[in-house]
C-alpha cells in the first residue's frame, strides 16, 4: 500500500465497521432519522468518490505522458491507456449516479419518524 492509498483503506475500514456494527438495531440505530443521517453521509461519501477515481488514475496518466508506460505482457501502453481512460470514466459515472441515487434515498426518508410506545 502507499502513501496515497492510506487515506481510502481508512474509509474501506469505517466503512466495513459501519456495516457490521449497523447489522442490529440497538440504542442511536433504530428510528427513521438514524436511517436518515447514514444515506445523508453515504450521498456526501459517494460525491467525492469521482474526484477520488480521477486522481487516482492521475499517475498512470502522467506516466504515460512521460512515454514511460509500460505493459506487463508486452502490450501497446497507448492502447492500454485508452482501457484505462474508458474505464475511469465509467467508474466516475457510475460514482455520479451512486451519488445521485443516494440523495434521493434520502429525500425519501426525510419525512419519515417513528411513532414512540408512549404516542400509542
């Protein structure tokens, strides 16, 4: 792992925690607002991920540049690059409509709440 890539193993770990953690209801997660507040933090995490995948692609991209790409199994750099490209961009859409999907997520629970025993 390097450097860089310490930041995004943290989050891959807060991540994992959250979903282990969340998998029983207990005291702070068990009405609609708890529901509410996660998807509000998903939504901000995954409109970050597209600049995330950008950059992350960024050394390649200046390797390439640089005309020192190389392709393990002998293979045309520039048409690897061009994969690389195509596939970035896919990602960072898809990360674009995650992030999309996830608002309305949450406009959805917005009005939501739970009628409390004693409301009975």
């Amino acid at each position: 792992m390097t450097e860089m890539s310490k930041p995004l193993a943290e989050a891959s770990e807060l991540v994992r925690k959250f979903n282990h953690e969340s998998r029983h209801l207990a005291a702070g997660w068990e009405f609609p607002g708890d529901a509410y507040s996660a998807v509000a933090e998903l939504a901000d995490l995954a409109r970050k991920l597209g600049q995330a995948i950008d950059q992350s692609v960024r050394p390649v991209q200046t390797t390439s540049d640089a005309g020192r790409l190389t392709v393990d199994d002998g293979g045309d750099p520039d048409v690897a690059m061009v994969r690389v490209q195509n596939r970035r961009g896919q990602a960072v859409y898809a990360a674009l409509r995650l992030s999309y999907a996830l608002d309305e997520l949450h406009s959805a629970l917005s009005p939501l709440g739970a009628r409390l025993p004693a409301d009975s």
